[in-house]
C-alpha cells in the first residue's frame, strides 16, 4: 500500500519529482454548518478528511489541504452556518484544479461529505469548466466529483434508511469513530424524519424542520465505521474510471 | 375547473385587474437538445409546455411563454444541442421571477421537463435568490421548481424502470401523444443502458453513450398519456404546497 | 419557394443532414410589455413571430424558438411589463448565437419587433462579441440585427408619421390582421403625442407619458397588412447582405 | 452670465459649500479614435469638452474632468483607435454618477461628442442604474446623456446632410476652429458615402469604408462655428429639462 | 489566559450561547507555494496557524479553519506553486466574513503570514466591503488585516534585515521551530538578494530571481521562536485596536 | 533631448507611422479627493500629469489623456472625493493596456500619484492581467506601475519626513509650484499626524483623522522643485527597466 502524501508539505523539488499525469490529487470539502445540538459544526468536513486521506493511501494519492467552506440552503437559518454563496464555491474550486492542471496534474477528485445539491453542482460546474478549458487547449483531464453520501444514499439496498440524512444516524455515528470528544448531548437530539417539502423555494427553511433529518439515537461506532467502510470501498470503484 | 390562460396574451389592463398575490404563475422550460435519432430537438419542451397548460387550467393559473432553452452537460457533443451557460439560465430565470414578484406575484412555479442537474441546479438558485431577496423587503414569496422526469424517476415502485431515461421509452412514448408527425425513424432508435460512468467529470461524453438511455422500442401512446397523468397529478399534489 | 422550418422540430440526425454553412437562421424576438389598455402584453412578439416566419420561408431559412423576453426603459412603470436587464439579454442572446456557431452555423438574423435601444444594443453586443470571437479562431460569421420598427421608422418617405410608434396606429393594426381577437376597448385607447423628454433618464417614465404613442384610433387591418408587406420587403434587402 | 468652474480645481472645502441639489455636474466625454488622416485621434474629445464649457458657464454647473476614452465599433481596425469594452465604459459613467450622488449631486449631464451607439448605450445604461437606484432610498435623481451629434444628426431642416458623418465636413469644420493645429494633411481626406451595411454586424468593419463619412473637403471653419452654435442653443434647451 | 477554541468544533448549541458582538474571530491565511528547495509549500500556513492559535488563547478568541490557498504573483512560474485568483480570494473572505456577521460577530481579524501585496489587497478589499455593507444597515464591524510579515518588515530598528524575504532567513528559523521534519536539503538553499525590479510587471518572474530572498543559511530555531513571539506581540498590540 | 507628444493629437496616420514595440506609452493618474482646506481636489492628478510629460520628453515617450478618477478608501467621508470602485480602476486600465498592445505597444507605465493601496493593487492587477494574457499569445509586454509617492516614501535616507503624507507638506510643496493659484486658506491647514491605527477596516475613516497627514505649514515652492526633481530622477531610474 502506497503512502498518503499531503500535497503541500512537499518542497516545490519534491512536488517537481513527484508529480505527473498519473499522479490523483484529492480535494476533501466539508463545511460550516448546524448539525443537530449534539454533532460539530465541522461534522461534514471530519469525514471527507479522513476518507480522503484512507483513499489517498489505497490509490498513491496526493491530498491538498481542506476546504473547510462550502455552500448550504436547508440549514442557513441556524446559528453557526457559514454558507459561501454558489459562485464563490464554483470560483475556488475552479481556481485550485485550474492550477492544478497547470502544474500537470490531470485526475482530480473532490469529495465532499456536505452533499447540499447546490454545493456539489458548484462543484462540478468548476471541474467541468475546467476540464472543458483544458480540452480546448488538447489537455485531457479526468475529474470525479463525489459525495460519500450521495453514494450511501444510494445503496438503500444494503440497508440505509432512505429517511435518515442530515445530523441522523450515519453522520452521528460516523463521528463518533472519528472524533468522539466533539459528540455532545446526544440526549437533546431527537429523532425526526420532517423535512422541507419536495422542490419548494422558501426564504426560511429553518422553520419546516428540526436541524435534524433522521435518527440519531440509533447511532453507534460500530455502525460509523461500517459506513465509513462502504463509502471507502465505494468510492474505490468510482476512482478506478479515473 | 378554472380556464387557462397565458399571462402575455392579456393587456396591461386585464393584468392589473387579474393578477394578486393569490395568482400562481407557470414558467414552462424545456430545451434544444438531442433527442436519438427519432425524437425532436423540442420534445423537453413539448412535455413541459403541454403538462403547465393542464396545471394551469386544474388551478386557475396563468402560464408564461415557454423557455425553449436550457443547460445541458451530456448531449452537447450532438447535433443540434444549443446548451446555454449555467450563468444564463440562472439569470434568465432571476430576471423573470423578480419582475413577476415587482408585478405583485407571490406564486411561482417553474415546470422543466429537461431534468439535467445543472440545469435544475441554476434554475433553483435564481428562484431562490429571489425569494431570499424579496423576503429582505419583507415580502413572502414562495417557488416550486419542478421537472417532471424528477418525479417520475422518483416512482420506481409504479413501475418506472430506472434504466430508463433521456430519449427513452418515457420519452419516446410522451411525444408519440403531444406531436406523433414529430417523431421518425424509429427503428434507428436502438435500446442502450450504456451511460456516462457516474461523478466522471469529462470533456467528450458524447463518447461515453449513443444519446439514448433506455429503451424506446417499447415506447406507446397508452405509455404515454398514463406517463402524463402521473406526472400530473403528482405536480399537482406539489402545487397544494405552494 | 422553400418551406419554413422550425429548428427545434428537427431531430439530431436532421439537423446533422441539413445544416451547414449557407443555412441562415433566424431568432425572432419580442418583450412582454404594456401595449395600452388595448393590445396584448405579446404584441411585439406576434409581429416578429410571424415575419420571422415569412422571411424564413422566402429564404429557406431555419427559425428558432422565439424569446418572447425583452428589456424596457419606457414601460417599466406600467403592470404586465417583465423587462429582463440588459446584460441577461446579452448573455442569452450571445449564448444561442454561440452555440449556432458551435454548430456549424455562420448567418444569424435576430428579428427582433420590440425596438427598445437598451434591448436592440443588448441584442448587436452579443451579436458582435460571438462574431469577434468567432473571428478569432479563423471562422466567419455574418450576423443582422434588425427590428422591423427600426426599419419602418426609416420609411418616412412613404408614408410613415414618425409621431407614431409604441402601441400606436402601426402596431394596432399589424395585431388585427395576425390575432384580432387579442385587441380589446378600441375605445379606451386614446390617442397621444406626449413623450417622454428627449435624452432624459428618469427612474419613472410612467409619469411623462400614456404607454401610448400615436394613433391607435387610425389603425385598420389593410394598414395592418400594408406595414407587415412593407417591412417583409425591407428585410428582404437586408438578408440579402448576410 | 455664471462662470464656469472645474469640479475638481475647487478644494474640498469649496465643494461642500457651494454644491447642493440644485447644482449641475457635466461630464465631457470622447474617445481616442481614427478620423481620418487629417483629423487628430482626439478629436470627439476636443468639441465635447468645449462645448462642455460654453454650457456650464451658461448655465453656473461644474465640469467633471473630461473621460477621453469611450467604445467603439466601426473604427477599431484603424491605427490608433483605443475602444473600452461596453461594461467598462458603462462602470466607469456609473461610479463617478454614484459618487456625485453621493456627495449631493442631483442633476447630471453627460455630454459625448462620439455618438457610438453602444457607447451611449452604455452611458444610458449606467446613468439609469444610478437614477433608478437612488430613487429606491427615495432620492430624485434627473439624468441627461446626450451627444450633440445625435442632436445635430435630427435637424436635417437646418441644412444638415444625413450623409455627413465621422469625420466629414462637420467634424473638420468644427476642429478647425478649436484647434486648427491639429488639422493636417486634408488633401489626402477623401470624401466618401460608403458606409457599412445597415444592422449588419460583422469582425472586420474597416474593411467596409474608409474611415470618413462624408464630404471633408466641404468644411470650413465658419460652418465648424455655426454648428457647434446650433449645438450650443439645442443642448441649452435640453438642459432646462433637467 | 481564556482557552484557545476552534469555531467549527463546537456545536451549533453551543456556537449559539458562546458567540456574541464581543467575540474576536480569527481566520489564519496561507498559501500553496514554492519556499526554495528546502521548506514545504505550506510554509507561509503552518507560521499563520500558529500564531493564530497563540493570539486565540490570548484574548479568548475563536479560530477559524485555515485557508491554506492564497494569491501570488512572484512564485507563480516554479512547481507547486496553487495561486487562486485576486478574485476569487476576495468573494471568498467576503463570504466568509459576511457570514460571521449575519451569525452576530463584530471582531474579525484575518492573519495571513503570505504577504503578498495583490493577496493581502485582495483581502483588504473583502474585509471592507463587508464592513462598508454592514454600517449602511446601521451594524459596526471593526475589520484587521494583518500579515505577521509586514509587522515583521516594519521592525528594522529590532534587527530585521531589510533584504531577507520569502524562504529566508526568517521563514527557515520559523519552520524550524513549528515542523522540523519539513525543512529539507538546506544546503541547496542559497543565499540570494536578487530580485524582480521594483514596480515592473512581466509575465515570467521566475527568470528574475531564484525563489529565495534572503539568507536561509543564518537561520537557528532560536532566531524563529524570537520571531514568531515577537510578531506574537506585535499583533496583539494591534488587536487592541479591534 | 526627445518632444513629448500627447497620443491623441495625433492622426490615425500619424499614429501607424510613430508607434512600435519601443515606443513607450504613459498613462498619468490622479483621483478626484479632498485634500484639506487647502488644496484642490485635483492634488494628485496635477503631480502626475506634469510629471509624465516631463518623463515622456526625456524619453521621447508617448502620453495618454490623464484619467483624473481614482479609487480612494481614506478620504471617502470627506466632501468632493469620487472614489471609483477597484473593480472598475482595473477594468478601466486593463482595457486601456489591452487595447494599446492590439495597436503594437509593447512598453506601458502607469504613472499615478494617487499612492492608494487599493487603487495601485487595482492597476497592477490590471497591467499584469494583461501582460499575462499577452504572453500566452507570445507577445512579450513589459509594464511599470508606479507612484512618485511610494517612491518618494522610500528616501528617508534623503530628507524624507515618513509622518508627511496626504496633503501635507510635501503635496502642499508641490502644488505650491504647478498651480500656485489653487492653493487656498493655507492658514486654515492644520499640521497633524493623526492617522487611521494600522491594518485597522473601518466604516468611517473620516472620524479618524483630519484628512491631513504631516506639515503643511512647512511647505515651501522650493522644496515642491526639489521633490519632483528626485521622483523625476528616480522613476527615470525605473523606466529604464523597460
């Protein structure tokens, strides 16, 4: 098994050394954000990290530094919700795999945790744009734009709940693995399975739900790193089209 | 049930007396985009603008000229597609809504039968930004944004078949009941599952696919019109929420 | 003769077959927009629907889906009027131009019946950008931006009262000939001169004027169809220098 | 008779004590372009800023520094021509409008011997963004934007020919009484009516004309006075709109 | 001494009943870039993070995740080197920033070891029209933006060596101190007090000098921790003003 | 010793047969801001237009009209400042260079002695853009952006007070010699050193200080010779680097 390298404690000679067409360079993304009293702002962004940093070790990968900032509609309204707007997102990550490309890099992969569908659409408006500007120039880039939990969602046939999501179960559960000093209260947080209605646009979502989609009291390691494993293995599969 | 009627075949005066904060109004969008060798360029629109005029007529709303043009990723290596910008669909969309919300509309919905995520995506976000702005001036105005295919998709348990989508049987059999003179050569339109590899994000995925997903050889008109009376009356029950 | 065809009624394979660089195509345009207590908020759009379809016609040209969004200064004070900003027109105009280029296309006519100065500069900016562009990678484009009321204007000599424009004499009668149904309260329409000051610019022009100006009172079906014959033929010339 | 005054000569001081709501603020405008061989790049510039002057002294307003650059279209393939985008004009007019709004400002005249029409779009354009955004926190704005080209190009009754243009018998006649100096080689300024296609747009206009229109071997420095004298008394009626 | 706390590891709870107008705010700035053969591309993060951490626990302020992703001009041309646009850095930490006041904070302080001039104007800009934007709605926000190296260059009276710059001697001590392991092959790092011209502007930098300023071989971790501790009170002078 | 010429005097003719790749071209900026009771809003713009004109003579360069609009966060509070946006400084600039390189100019500087941080970040922005955009096309452009304040600022080795700044006795010195007659109420010039806490963003600058850094009342037409000569020395320097 290869060793994760972080892309920036590298020396400009060794990144020169290092790094050519083949090389993966992975961009975990998370964000600020309300989840339930009991789990951290940064839940979203603990998660990608380490995935990140497990797949960057399979795959030989390059890890850049975080991007603990994204963007978010349903959970603006509750406090501590840093949300960048779509195009500040779309600006950033086209900017940093941009100058990817420009160092030779050509197989990017964002994965980010946060799966608010204008985040991951900014996201992939970046890349497309992106790899759509390299082509032009004869350049042919491959980029994978993945959220561990689009892929969870997904697999409803091995037993996610289809109405467990934001703050619930498997994000609970995941960081009790990852960092179980920062679950707190867990008593406070109730399950609930309300939700914005499908496809309305409204000024305060903070008020058709509880911050909380799903069952947090049905939590437990064992279940998070299980999760964790199947994202991880998931995500294995995606990177190999890269 | 209530008449249909389009808002720009009124006079400034008939406006002005008809129109309230009680009115819903009906953007129909669809898109010039490849359809296999057999469907029109139109048949996103053809879907969106007849299923607005049902809607429009069951709740008395007012439906706008159609928006024949959207985004769209993974045609535009065919013939025929006009994709616009991320950017310009969204401030299309914008433009319309807030002068809709300047005219005293507080209603709004947007019918898309072309269910591309970016699309989607910048149409959300200006419906959104409007409504956040509008309720920084205090005035409460709520959007539906709605493909049709979203819901349909959505009924796997009634029989929607999950390999089936864009220029597919649903597709094929839609336009066989709004334009039958519209659709050609259908024995050039052959069944295919192949897609373009998920998250991939690339510069050609015209070469990933044949255009068609799914399987219009099994397209009919009794399809078609069942397909629209789902479609019909699940947006219908989503317009209650409005 | 050559027969008119839709652009978007083509499939793919037709569009692939048919296309190529003679092909002009035509984008007709209008604005939802006060037009008196008389005429339909569409009435610019009918008139350049409708002569798009004759010139396409006569020319074998292609017509694309009419935008029946438009920007206005002067009759943004009165209700019904949704008036897109000027750099949405730009944005989309120049998008559509764009991919007709990307497409093969090289002779662009965008007919536009509203004949706003922001809105026609709006239309002639995208128009030039896509040509410069163009002309940068080696290809020609040839493209006309003309509004039939630009070019009646002209016409003085023939019998045109340039005291007549904006839902006046002119364009009363052009709505009775192509749908005299939409025309309502005849009688209610009055007849005005007054303007707005010239090269004022004031946040409410609603104020200097009636959304009226000239002659509605004068307007008949024969003029009706004496001024669509008029600038068919007008137009007629200029599609001869694409 | 007031006394001209240069905004930017008086202290900061002077400022705050003499100008007030009433107070009129002229911006000359030009732009660096070709006029032929015998007239300087400067040349819009020269008769906007003195007819500038001979307004402001008649009417007590202040004069902004002149903006010798503008846009253009049909002279940017001749030596020398320096064209500023549409959006950077129209940003730059609408910031310094702002800023003397800011600073109390409510009557502003723009004042542009080039008579581009993007250009003046552009300037019509920023100057509304400015008026209809001061009149939303309820300030009453009165904007003129206008070029004495466009008012001298209306009074064909007064002995103007339609046909005289860019550097023809006009604008000859009136540098050469500004700044004969700058007048040279008129020999080799050949009269020409050669114009670029109506409404055509195309990537190279300098190959449609010769960079003059109309008769430059007509001009003489007793019409140049007269003109810029019609120029004078119609601008001055303008004013009192204001 | 209050205790040093990360924002986003604290609940939503808990952010909730912590943060008020009173809270300082820290968000640590660096950038991906060449520093010589011998120390990481992380350089200028690692002396901003913790110097960040120092000054939270100081005045019991909140730290931010880092953004480890800056702009620069003079690095731009050797490996490794990510520089994300003027602009986008600005629509990043306006985001940011606007997003801790709409969540109540009135004390921001952005820290940024990179000091470029278009990085650190680029955040200047932002911080400022955050602020601007909140005294027209009636909130006062009290901005710094501050580069322990700027501190650090003013201070040549204490010794600082006006000639030593990027990846010299006092970046090498100071890396010495915060991550030893990550200063390679010293030797290779030469001494070196060329640089780009003052104030000219070119497209290649990376020919005009050799990535050094400065004198990497005098550097001791002594000399580091008397650096970083004098910039440590240096800023905490400054963050009085707050 | 070469004749300064103004660029726009010239003919289009004139223009081609003057200016190549070694032709050098200035742009003189100033702003329009309070400077004291004493001094015209103009200040900065007179420095530098005389400047350039005596560099341009030396060098047998070529001068542009001055741009007396400028970006300013300072002196915003005070009466008369028309600060300009950042945004708009670059546009401005950016086009203003693009458009002379597309007309063979190869050697650009920029010459304002308005020494804003923010209005000189937006110039260098602005000439990098498009020297970087150039060189991609395999056009070597070099630029030179300067102030003769940041200059001047670094001679404290030769008399250079550093607590004399904004319209002290330096600007007052200056003034004193160039437009003696705009220089008023000296007595009612205050001395201060005053000034807005370092790295400090606030909303209200003007509260901070007087508008008014350093000594007026040492000012002498003497030492306003003396000052220029030196920037004109040394900016000679400079532009040998060209």
């Amino acid at each position: 098994m290869a060793r994760m390298k972080r892309l920036d404690e590298m020396t400009s000679k060794e990144f020169a050394e290092t790094v050519d067409g083949k090389t993966i360079v992975i961009l975990p993304m998370g964000i600020i954000e309300e989840h339930g009293p009991h789990l951290p702002l940064c839940t979203d962004s603990l998660q990608a990290e380490h995935l990140a940093e497990r797949l960057a070790q399979r795959f030989g990968a390059l890890v850049l530094p975080p991007l603990r900032y994204g963007n978010s509609s349903s959970t603006i309204g509750f406090p501590g919700t840093i949300s960048l707007s779509f195009d500040t997102i779309r600006a950033l990550v086209k900017d940093i795999v941009s100058e990817l490309v420009r160092n030779g890099v050509r197989k990017v992969m964002v994965l980010s945790s946060h799966a608010g569908s204008g985040h991951l659409c900014a996201i992939r408006e970046a890349v497309k744009d992106v790899v759509i500007e390299a082509d032009g120039r004869g350049i042919v880039v491959r980029g994978l734009v993945v959220s561990d939990y689009e892929v969870l969602y997904g697999l409803t046939d091995r037993g996610i709940d289809p109405r467990d999501g934001h703050a619930g179960d498997m994000e609970t559960s995941r960081v009790m693995v990852l960092r179980p000093g920062l679950v707190k209260n867990r008593s406070q947080a109730k399950d609930s399975t309300k939700k914005i209605p499908d496809f309305l646009v409204i000024a305060h979502p903070e008020k058709e739900w509880t911050g909380i989609r799903g069952f947090p009291s049905k939590a437990s390691k064992k279940k998070g790193q299980m999760l964790e494993d199947m994202a991880f293995e998931e995500i294995s599969k995606l990177m190999r089209t890269l």
